[in-house]
C-alpha cells in the first residue's frame, strides 16, 4: 500500500492521545547504544517542555520506539513526529557519524479513544516489553509511565 494512502483519514486533535510507534532505518538497533538512546529521550522531552505533547508513557527499544502521549499544542500529529525525528537525527547523527541515515519514513498511530484503551496501551506499551539494555544501564532510561 503506498504510503499516502496510509495518511488518508489521519485526524490530528488537540488533547487525542495517540500511541506512536517509529522504526530506525533498515531496522539497526541504534539504540542498543546508550548515548544514542539518551540523545532520544532528550528529544522526546524537548516536545514536551515546548508545550506541544504531554508524555504518557514510553519505551525505547535497540530499533523502534512505542510512544504514548497527547497533543497539547497548536501542531498536527504529523508535524511533531517530523519535528521529533528531524531533531533525534541530527543529534544522534552527530554522535554516530555526519548523515548516517536514523529513522524510515513514516510512523504507526493509534488514536486512544477512552481511558481504559488509554490504560491498556500504557501497559502494553512499557511492561509487555522486554527493553534491551546492559545490566548496569540506569532502569528508568529505557522506558517511562506517568
């Protein structure tokens, strides 16, 4: 299916929640990487302190992220993912090497439509997984819940 007919019905609303999940390029576990991994998180919380998501619950994984928040600010659901992985790339890159390529195109989404899915994709999102980290990587990197 082309990727433009996945965008099709696509509704971005101020205050949805929305479970996300995004891919590393050609599936490299990047984020077996600590420091990689960290550079992420960084990101993710940028968004947060500019006001545009509300974090609910993440986990990051050695080549995808799960993540679950709610809109807050005035940008569609497609702009802050675009923002999101602009910036993790540049970083990331950075630390890896000038133009290695990050993420592949596109990202999943699921709209939560009450607070029982909401609880539900929480706990499926963080405690189903089995996040990949060295023994003595700090627990709460990894993945968070609010």
């Amino acid at each position: 299916m082309p990727r433009d007919s996945l965008c099709k019905g696509r509704v971005s609303l101020r205050n949805q929640a929305y479970h996300i999940t995004t891919y590393t390029h050609e599936r490299t576990p990047l984020f077996a990487d600590f420091s990689c991994a960290r550079l992420l998180v960084a990101e993710m919380r940028h968004l947060q302190r500019r006001l545009l998501i509300d974090s609910l619950a993440w986990v990051v994984m050695p080549d995808h992220v799960h993540w679950l928040f709610q809109l807050d600010g005035p940008l569609a659901l497609s702009r802050v993912i675009k923002t999101f992985k602009g910036r993790s790339a540049r970083s990331i890159a950075i630390h890896l090497e000038p133009h290695t390529p990050i993420w592949q195109r596109g990202f999943h989404d699921h709209a939560i439509r009450n607070e029982e899915d909401l609880r539900a994709v929480a706990r499926y999102s963080v405690s189903a997984r089995q996040p990949y980290w060295p023994v003595n990587a700090p627990r709460n990197a990894a993945c968070a819940c609010r």
